[in-house]
C-alpha cells in the first residue's frame, strides 16, 4: 500500500545512541612520585584501570633535589616555582628524562606499551611564557593555550598509553615549565571531544578532607556552590584551591568527572568527586 503525500514513514530499526569509548587521565603527585612504594603501588593500580588511559606525573620535589646538589637555589612565590634558564635545565632533565623515563620502563613491566611525552612532543601541549603576576615573573613557566586530543588519541588507539610530562613549548623553539595538574586537567578537556573522560588526581591523601587532620574526613562531593563555599570557610587551601579549579574548569568543558583520591585508589570507588 502506497505512502500518503507527505507522510513520514518510521524508521526500519530504533536509531541506537552512540556511546563514546572511555578513556581515564590520572595525574599524579610529586610525593608519590618521590616515594619508591608508592609509586609502585600507584603504577600497578594505574595498569589494572580497564581501557585506554593517559598518566600525567608531576616531579617537583625531585626537581628541587637535584638543583640543590648541583648547586641552584630553588625559589617559590604562593607555592609555583620561579624558573630562571639554571632551573629550566633542570626540570627539563628531571621531569622529561630522569621521571618520565623511569616511569615508563615500570609500566612495561607492568604490560602497559607506554611512551613518554611532554608538550613539545608531536606539538602535544602548546603554551604562553606567563606574564608577570603582581610584580611576580615566573621566568620560563607556561600557562596551556592547548592540548591535542586528536595526537593523543592516535596514539591511545594504536595501543599507547601515553605518559606527559609536566613540560610544554610556545613553537618558537622554548621549553617552558607546566603545572601538571593544569597539563591533566587541558589533556582531559582536549579528549572529552572524543571519548568519554574520567580525570583522576592522585596523591598522598584519600580525597579532598574537611579536616586535614583526620583522613577519615574525606568530602564525598564538591560542586562549585560547595568549593566557593569550602574557601570561604577556610576549610579548602593552599594548593588544593588550583586543583579544584582545574577539576571543575574540567567538568564544565565536558569531562564526565573528576576524582581526588588516593594513589592507591583508582577503581573510581573512594574519595571525592567533583560534579557541576
């Protein structure tokens, strides 16, 4: 029997929605980084997460070592390192070869096929020298202008798994050291285009705490409403203030959810979870 003028016909099969394949990014601390326990314990929990994943370390305090033993002076403003050309060399050799290297080589043990990048690496993470902040110059730091979701899941699905140092570049040939838990949460945000993305920060406590005193105070949920609220009330500071803005500025730009816990608890079943 023929349509009638105009009629629509239904379609033939229900139209399925099409799910998005999930990718988790962690990053992970500097003091785990430090600690040869924990980091062990990290990269094992790291390798069980199902799927493709993305590590993201940090260095600092490794950094701040082996400047000492090479005789440059570490200085800090609010906690960010100043970086003059001495320190740049530095954590350009600590974090893009001494970490990231030795990171690498675990998880091969570990079955996992990593490989190391940072920013400059197939133009993964581009930057901006930072400007002066009251009266402050950082030297050569870089605030992220981008990250390349589109590399990164080339090599995510020729079965890398890569693994970013805290290190960008402008493309005019510098280096430029990166606060890692801005390369995480930019490198989530660049993949959230693709995938469906978990962001995972990882350090030495079990979430973000309401007391800092009692680990078993952890804060089950933060939304924006909570975390303005939480600094208000001195009860969130120092430097977890960045890290819950990199979370949230995560979830607004389309990340599924952020997670602040333990390095040993990556199964996404403890800590704190950082929602809109």
């Amino acid at each position: 029997m023929e349509e009638a003028a105009g009629s629509v016909s239904p379609p033939a099969v229900n139209r399925r929605m099409i799910m998005k394949e999930k990718v988790t990014v962690v990053k992970v601390g500097g003091a785990v980084v430090e600690d040869a326990s924990q980091l062990e314990s990290l990269l094992e929990n790291f390798s069980a997460i199902p799927g493709k994943k993305v590590l993201v370390h940090g260095g600092g305090r490794r950094a701040t070592k082996v400047a000492a033993l090479l005789g440059i002076e570490s200085r800090m403003v609010d906690g960010r390192r100043i970086t003059d050309g001495d320190m740049l060399e530095v954590v350009t050799m600590v974090y893009g070869g001494l970490v990231n290297k030795n990171i690498v080589a675990r998880l091969q043990v570990q079955g996992i096929n990593a490989v190391g990048l940072t920013g400059a690496d197939m133009d993964v993470v581009r930057s901006h020298k930072r400007p002066l902040r009251n009266g402050v110059d950082f030297g050569y730091v870089g605030d992220v202008d981008r990250a390349d979701g589109k590399v990164l899941s080339k090599l995510l699905n020729a079965g890398f798994t890569p693994v970013m140092a805290p290190l960008t570049h402008d493309g005019m040939g510098h280096i430029l050291n990166t606060n890692a838990d801005t390369i995480a949460s930019e490198t989530a945000k660049a993949l959230a285009a693709i995938y469906d993305v978990t962001l995972m920060f990882s350090f030495e406590k079990p979430g973000v705490l309401g007391n800092p005193d009692d680990d078993s105070s952890v804060i089950p949920v933060i939304t924006r409403t909570d975390f303005t609220r939480l600094v208000a009330d001195g009860i969130v500071s120092g430097g977890m203030i960045p890290k819950l803005e990199n979370a949230l500025a995560a979830v607004d730009a389309g990340v599924s959810q952020v997670v602040i816990t333990l390095a040993t608890a990556l199964d996404g079943r403890h800590g704190t979870v950082i929602k809109k």
